[in-house]
C-alpha cells in the first residue's frame, strides 16, 4: 500500500467524496482484520507455548515483540494516518520520539543486564529474591520469617 | 482535490498557510501524544528493568489472570484478549467515524462515535472486573510475610489477592507496576470515553455540520488511538511475555 497516491488526503478542511470514502473504508478494514489476525495468533501462541515468561525462548520474544511493532506501526500510519500527513509532520512527530526511546531502551538494557548479574545483586536484593523464592517455593520453614523479623531489627537499631 | 499536493518546500514557511498541512489543534495533539508516549514508554521500560531484575521470582501472567466472567474453568489469558479485541474495535469505529466526518456524513459520524463510547465503556468496565479478580485473590491464597501492627513485625500467614505492599501472586512489584500501569492507562481511556461523549453530543447538536467540518472528531480520534496503540505495548509486555 503506498502512501500519497490513491488514498484520500487528510490536508486541513479536505472534503472527501463518496468514492473517497469507499477506497478508505476498504483499507481500513483491510488494517483491522490483519491486526485481529496478530492478536489472535499472538494469544494463540502466548497460552500454548511451553517455557513462556521472560525466561522464555529469544525466539518467542523476539516474535511477540516484532508483531507488537507491526500492530502499533499500523495503528499509527492508518488509523492515525500519519503515513498520509506531510513528510515534515511525519518526522517531526517520529524522529524525536525514536531517538529518546531507543536511547532509553539501550540504557536499562545495558545496567538491567549488569544489574541482573547475581554478583551484582546488593546484600538487601538478596535477602529478599531469596525470602521471595522460598515463599513460593512453599516452604514453611521459619527461616523466612526470621530473615524478615532479623532485618527489621536491623532497621531499628 | 482528493490527493495531497506536492508544497513547494521554500515557500511552505513564508508564512500564510501551514507548512504541515494541519491545523493548529491537530498538530498541538500530536505533540500532546508523543509526550505521553515517552511517559507510557518510560513506565514500560521501567517495568522491563525490574522484571529483569527478578526474573527468578516474577510471576506469570497466565499464572495470575485465568478468570473469565460467568465461567468457572481456567482459561488463561482469554479474558484478556476479549478486552484487547473489544479496543481495537472500538479503534476501529473510531477511525470510521473520522472517515464519515470527510464525508459531512453526519449520521455515520454519530453513529460509529456512539459505538467507539459503547467499546470504551465495556473496556474500562472490564478492567474493573480484571482489578477486583486481582485484589481479591483466589481461594487458595499463598503463603506471604505480612506486617503485623499490633506486634510490630512480619507474620507469615495465607494471603488471599493484592495490595500495593504485598500480594499473593509472588514480588510485590508485579501488583506495584500492574496497578501503575493498566490504572495509567486505564484512566486514559477512561478520560476518552469522556472526551468522546463530549464530542459525541456536539455531533447530535450539530455543532460541527454548522462549522463545515468535522475536525474535532479528528482529533479526539487521534487521542483515542493512542490509547490504543498503548494498550498494544500493555498487552504485549505485561501479559505474552
């Protein structure tokens, strides 16, 4: 679908015609199907795949992630029609926005890798991923307790 | 008429005419959206550092939201794609009624805005029902340390549902980013809806068949897709992953 040449314009104050509005609607919903079509795929896959959660495959992540960019690239150049805006406009609007996301996603990326490192983990993260894990684990040994009851004694003193 | 015309690039900024091509309001709005989709951005971004963090101890999602209205058995995830479809339709009403707007079609215009406010409603209608499933816990419960006032310390018991300082389905800031998050969006729509009603009884008034042009509907439709649009990151990051 190419931008600019068969699809009624969205200028100030553009009037479409009936005809206008019958290419636009046949697109629009051509979008939408395509998008139902990713969501339910997307559940599809999300509910039967084994090993899912953030210790899920690379693969499955990758793929959740890329058709979350196909979805929400759909919503903004049709639905928002950005695509059929100015090109000016178009960059305005996106290039700002990439650049600080795409930084920040680089960032946390870099210091939650670094910071996820078990070695790098501070004495207060261990004691409690390790109260959190034997919570969940079931255990009802009073070494959970204990830990909380020892830590909270430390914040008295 | 239909199709854009090519602006001579110099003289697009004389001055006289908008070199974008949009009105003020719309271009104001798409600068309003892409400010708070950094803020969406951050808070998601947040939540993936964290959820890092703790990927040991984080809880899974189709672990967590297995109900669905009316049916006893569990069904992961359903509900939840229910209330994604139920948005995107409405996204789609939405876009259909800007469409009807360029066409002065002030009966197609009324009536997709009144289904775009019919979708927001039953949205936000079920993500209530997601909060209450959510603070209210499941029968069984799990075993939590929880701050006792009258002792002054922790006392490990059953705990049944979610709270901002413990819940029942594993770290605390899963129910922590849950609640920040779907609640910040959650208002956002809440908010559209309220916005699109607003509209929506302009439209029956016939404020904008007098105006010439049906713009405003526009503009709260690009609002509107942007609630979408974040959804679809919620979505992603909050319950697939």
């Amino acid at each position: 679908m190419e931008f600019h040449d068969d699809y009624p314009s969205y200028e100030t104050m553009a009037n479409h015609s009936e005809e206008d509005g019958k290419k636009a609607r046949k697109v629009l919903w051509k979008v939408f199907w395509v998008m139902l079509f990713i969501t339910i795929f997307e559940l599809i896959v999300g509910s039967m795949a084994p090993g899912r959660g953030w210790s899920g495959t690379m693969g499955l992540k990758v793929l959740f992630i890329g058709l979350t960019v196909v979805k929400a690239g759909a919503i903004v150049l049709w639905f928002m029609h950005l695509g059929h805006e100015v090109k000016f406009l178009k960059y305005v609007i996106l290039i700002p926005y990439m650049v600080f996301i795409l930084y920040t996603v680089f960032i946390v990326l870099v210091e939650g890798v670094y910071s996820g490192k078990p070695g790098n983990f501070t004495r207060v993260d261990k004691i409690f991923i390790d109260q959190q894990k034997e919570l969940s684990s079931g255990h009802h040994g009073a070494a959970a307790a204990h830990g909380a009851e020892a830590e909270h004694g430390a914040e008295h003193h | 008429m239909a199709h854009t015309t090519e602006i001579d690039a110099k003289a697009a900024w004389d001055g006289g005419q908008s070199p974008f091509r949009v009105s003020y309001g719309k271009m104001m709005m798409w600068f309003f959206l892409v400010s708070d989709a950094l803020t969406f951005g951050g808070l998601l971004i947040s939540y993936g550092f964290i959820r890092h963090k703790y990927a040991d101890v984080w809880p899974k999602a189709e672990n967590v939201f297995t109900h669905f209205p009316f049916v006893e058995q569990h069904l992961p995830l359903a509900y939840v794609g229910l209330m994604t479809f139920i948005l995107i339709m409405s996204s789609v009403t939405m876009v259909l009624a800007v469409e009807a707007g360029h066409r002065m079609d002030r009966k197609g215009v009324t009536m997709w805005m009144f289904w775009t406010i019919v979708g927001g409603a039953l949205f936000v209608g079920s993500q209530a029902w997601e909060w209450y499933h959510f603070i209210v816990g499941t029968h069984d419960g799990a075993l939590r340390n929880v701050w006792d006032m009258a002792t002054g310390s922790y006392v490990q018991q059953t705990y049944h549902g979610a709270t901002m300082v413990v819940n029942e389905y594993g770290v605390p800031q899963f129910a922590n980013y849950f609640f920040f998050i779907t609640g910040f969006h959650g208002f956002h729509v809440f908010s559209g809806v309220i916005i699109n009603l607003v509209i929506f009884l302009n439209v029956l008034k016939g404020t904008y068949e007098k105006r010439g042009h049906y713009e405003m509907v526009e503009k709260v439709g690009l609002y509107w897709h942007f609630v979408d649009l974040v959804w679809v990151f919620v979505f992603t990051f909050f319950y697939l992953l």
